[in-house]
C-alpha cells in the first residue's frame, strides 16, 4: 500500500493518529509505503509516478488531497484502489460520501479487502475532480484560504476568507446546452 498523507491537514491532527492508521494496515496485511505530501500537487506528482507499483494507495488529508490524488491516479492506465482517511479542516467531501472522520474507522474502511465503492469521477476541460466542480462567488475560498488561517481558526477560516471576497464578486456570461434546450445568461454561481 501506498499512504500519502498531508501534514497540515485539519491543523496537523493526522501526524498524531499516524501510528494508529498504521497499525490497522499492518494488521490488514499490508506492507506500507509512508509519504508525507511535500506542498501544493505533490499527492498528484506521487500518484501518477508511484501509484501504478502499489494495489492500493490510500490518502490522508482534506478534500484538497483527495483531489490530488485522484487526479494522479487518473493518469495511470490500471490505478489501484484508493481509499481515504479524511483529516481536513471541513471535510466535504467524506461528509457526502458517509465516510467515518474518526481515524481508526476510516483506517479499517480503507484498507478492507471487499469490494470497493465506486464513485463518479468527473472532468472540467480535462482537469477530474471528484466531489464538486464550481466557478463564481467564493468558489476561490477553498483555494485562497492560507494554510495558516486554517490550522488556527479551522473552518472559521474559509467564512473568513469568503467575507472577504464579497467585494469581488461579479456575474459570469455562461452558456448551458443540456438535453432540454439552451440557457444563456449572467451568472454568480455554477456547480456541478
């Protein structure tokens, strides 16, 4: 098994349950490989180049990792499973999906032989993404959001963040073609 896990994820937390997550894959039987992600599309780097020599690789960190990883994985011709321990300051993602957010839980649910749960994977102009993809008004507060507001002030720090954004807030020209028709209009806020 491959393990990425982001280090600053959800204020740190993941570095003081490492040895618990551990230990569940060791008594799953599995010989892991530990690779705490370096910075910004690292968990993407590692994925394509090292996933494709793994049966598994499971990620460890917010909504953020997950993505990466996915989008590493997705340029492999066989990926292996993924699985996921969520860490991150909001968690979205493992929210939507029921995924448990106590570590040794999630740990177990990640590295369980059975058979895995399949989920949409989606592309925006060639780019997957796994839970959602938006554009307009605070869709950049995720990514704008400073590593630091967040290990301080946790969720707070993306209400923050996007108090802030109000003032640059302003209408998208989109047209929409779906199978009933056209829509074209201004728009602040799309998510599919």
């Amino acid at each position: 098994m491959l393990f990425l896990y982001n280090p600053t994820a959800g204020k740190g937390r993941v570095t003081a349950d490492l040895a618990a997550v551990l230990d569940v894959f060791t008594k799953a039987g599995y010989l892991t490989t530990v690779y705490p992600t370096q910075g910004k599309a690292d968990a993407t780097r590692i994925a394509a180049e090292l996933g494709g020599q793994f049966d598994r690789v499971v990620c460890s960190g917010g909504d953020g990792t997950l993505s990466e990883t996915v989008s590493g994985l997705m340029q492999l011709d066989h990926p292996p499973v993924l699985g996921y321990i969520p860490f991150g300051s909001t968690n979205d993602c493992a929210t939507t999906l029921g995924l448990s957010k106590v570590p040794r839980q999630a740990a177990i649910a990640a590295a369980e032989k059975g058979i895995p749960t399949p989920i949409d994977i989606g592309r925006l102009n060639g780019s997957p993404f796994v839970y959602v993809a938006a554009f307009g008004a605070f869709t950049k507060v995720a990514y704008g959001t400073s590593q630091d507001l967040k290990k301080t002030f946790g969720h707070l720090a993306y209400v923050m963040e996007g108090i802030a954004s109000l003032p640059t807030i302003s209408p998208i020209h989109l047209k929409v073609e779906h199978d009933k028709g056209v829509i074209e209009d201004d728009f602040f806020f799309g998510m599919v």
